[in-house]
C-alpha cells in the first residue's frame, strides 16, 4: 500500500519513508510512525511523518499487520 492518503497510514504502522537528502537517489528508510505531520487528506508525493527514532520523510510503503 503506497502512503498517500492520510487515512491509511497510523501511529504505530511499519513503514518504508524517503528522507528529504535521500529524495534524488530514492533511498528509503524503514521505521516505526510516531506522529503525522501532514494535514491535508491526501498528498501526491506521500504523507510526511515523524518515525519514532525521530527522522522525518514521506511514505513510501505501509506494511501490513
């Protein structure tokens, strides 16, 4: 599941973000959603979040529980 809709990602879910340095090279990070910083509904380039060891990027990938 691709991260751009608001609805679909919550604390808690294991994700796979991109980092803004990482935004050219497509390098993606996984990690744990602490909070969600993106208000809008939805976001094209994915919902900006705060990972639980404190980095911050736009999903990518939700993995499912």
């Amino acid at each position: 599941m691709n991260g751009q809709q608001r609805k679909d990602v919550k604390p808690g879910l294991e994700v796979d973000i991109v980092l803004k340095k990482d935004q050219r090279s497509g390098h993606l990070t996984r990690g744990v959603v602490k909070d969600l910083l993106t208000k809008s509904p939805s976001h094209p380039h994915g919902i900006k979040v705060r990972l639980a060891d404190g980095q911050v990027g736009r999903v990518k990938h939700i993995y499912e529980k």
